[in-house]
C-alpha cells in the first residue's frame, strides 16, 4: 500500500506526476462527481492547530465528490487510552487518513498498519504536500519545472526546508539555505543525505550568495507553535523565543533584502506569516509577492494528491 510520509519515498517521476495532476485539476475548475474517491472518506486527524491544510484538504475531497471528517485530538478519548488502539480504531471509519501529527513517527505507525493510505499532513521532520504545492506554483511562474535554476530558503531549517530541498534534490534544482541553524527535532539524516548526494542542494549563511540568481526565495516562521498558547509566549519557551529572535533578525525576509539582492525574485511564505519577525508587511505586500497564490494552490495539489495515492495505493 502507497502512502504519503515524505518525498524521500517518490521518484522523480512520481513527483512530477501529481504536480501535473494538478495542473490540469486546475485548469477545469469544477466539481467532480465520479472520481476514484466519490462517496469515500478522509478522516483528518490533527494533533496541532492549522488553517491552509484543514480548509484545502476539506475543501479537495468535497470537490472530488467524497467527505472529510476534521477530528481534533483534543475532542478524542485519546488522552484516556493507548494511541495505537485509538488509531487502529479510527481508521476503519475511513478509506484515506490525514495525519497533522507532532512526531512523524506517529504518522509512521498508522502507515505501517496498512489499512488506508496515510498522509503526512506536517510533522516535525516532513510536510510533503506544502512543497509539492510549492513547486506547483513555482512553475506556474517559472513556465514550467524545468525553467526554474534556482530557489533559495532564509531562516530556520525546519520541516518546511527539509521537503523543499529533497524536492529540489529528486528534480534537479539548485537549492541555497541561507540559514545559521537548524531546528533540531526537524532533523532527518536520511533526508539529509540524500539533498547531500544529489550536489543541488547546499547551506550558506552568505545572504549576497545565497540570493544571487534566485528566482524565488522562501521563509517560513522562526518560532514553533508550541512557544504559544492564546496568542502569548509559554513562559517555558521564553528564553529559547528571544533567542531565536536574535540569531534570526539579520535573515528575515523584507523588501529591502528582495530589492537588494533578489530584485526579481517572487517572495513566498508557506503562512501563517508572523509579521516583524521572519517577514515583514512590505514583503507580503511586495509587486513580487505570490503568498496568496501559493497558499491557494494547496487547495489543487491536494486533490492531486488524494486522487494520485488513492490510485496507488
């Protein structure tokens, strides 16, 4: 059974495969009615908040004729009882599984079961489906994948870097991480090396070299959601926020840094975007912003994926 864990697992191929699925999703825009996942069930499960992969993926499998039913683990018995039972439990109420999980291994255990296809829907280490649909807007602008030469990443290396740079890896991209550190609960050595091996990809923290020739250029935020709770700092991550503040200030993404360095580049974030710390308002709001557009193709690479993995599975 084929599920969706991380880019590691697909070919090339395969990569390009759905994010040319979704292409011509897009390009019909309209309601399926009899597709492969008409009248069937995708049980999102979501152990941390999100706004993008909920609305897109409820959104995708409405308009592939089938259900999604959002659980928040909080409203689940699984406080009371062993993970493993629950999860077992749950997904035979559905024929795909949606897994927004804080440990990737949790994700990996609901696969190994092979049941239902089981989706990474971001982890600590993987979010697969962000850089599939990042790369779907990529060559929207570029004109195509094969005429994009150069991306760059600035800020924390983080879930969201490891599967943009393995994407960059698997199709051939030049990859700059503009980047003083690392999140180290993101940290994939198998991931790593295969970004090592493939000579695309490489760390910097020259932000001249690492922009030169970019043609897009990626944040993401510096902090983890678990730093907050109401909008405020959980007074146990205070001092780790105000240092990354710190480490972090010299690389965030604004418009003076674009129009120095990347005059040309289109500016993306993968949301939600903390304003005043890894971007700023004239950055989102920048001519060469493509934030909105990138966040809505979410939406056309998820149906690409659900119907791409049901297939496969």
């Amino acid at each position: 059974m084929r599920h969706l864990l991380s880019l590691t697992d697909l070919t090339k191929k395969e990569i390009l495969e759905i994010i040319t699925l979704a292409s011509k999703l897009k390009k019909t825009k309209h309601v399926y009615r009899r597709t492969p996942l008409f009248q069937k069930t995708l049980i999102m499960l979501f152990q941390k908040t999100s706004t993008r992969t909920r609305l897109s993926f409820e959104t995708a499998m409405t308009q592939l004729g089938g259900h999604a039913i959002y659980v928040d683990v909080r409203t689940t018995q699984t406080a009371m009882a062993d993970f493993q039972d629950e999860i077992k439990a749950m997904m035979r109420y559905g024929d795909i599984l949606l897994f927004r999980a804080l440990q990737c291994d949790s994700v990996k255990y609901a696969a190994s079961l092979n049941t239902i296809p089981v989706i990474d829907g971001c982890s600590e280490k993987h979010h697969p489906c962000q850089a599939l649909g990042d790369m779907l807007t990529m060559a929207e602008y570029a004109g195509g994948i094969k005429k994009i030469n150069k991306i760059a990443w600035l800020g924390i290396q983080n879930n969201v870097s490891n599967t943009l740079k393995i994407t960059c890896a698997k199709v051939g991209i030049e990859c700059a991480l503009i980047s003083p550190e690392r999140n180290k609960a993101s940290i994939d050595k198998d991931l790593d090396a295969m970004t090592l091996a493939s000579g695309t990809v490489y760390v910097t923290k020259d932000i001249k070299k690492g922009l030169a020739g970019a043609q897009f250029v990626h944040t993401d935020t510096w902090l983890d959601m678990e730093f907050f709770e109401n909008g405020n700092v959980k007074s146990a991550y205070r001092k780790e926020y105000e240092r990354r503040k710190k480490v972090f200030r010299s690389y965030q993404l604004n418009a003076t840094l674009i129009n120095t360095y990347a005059s040309n580049a289109k500016i993306m974030h993968c949301m939600p975007c903390h304003v005043g710390y890894e971007i700023t308002r004239d950055a989102i709001d920048h001519k060469n912003s493509i934030i909105f557009n990138q966040a809505e193709n979410r939406l056309h690479i998820q149906k690409a994926c659900l119907l791409w993995l049901y297939k496969h599975r």
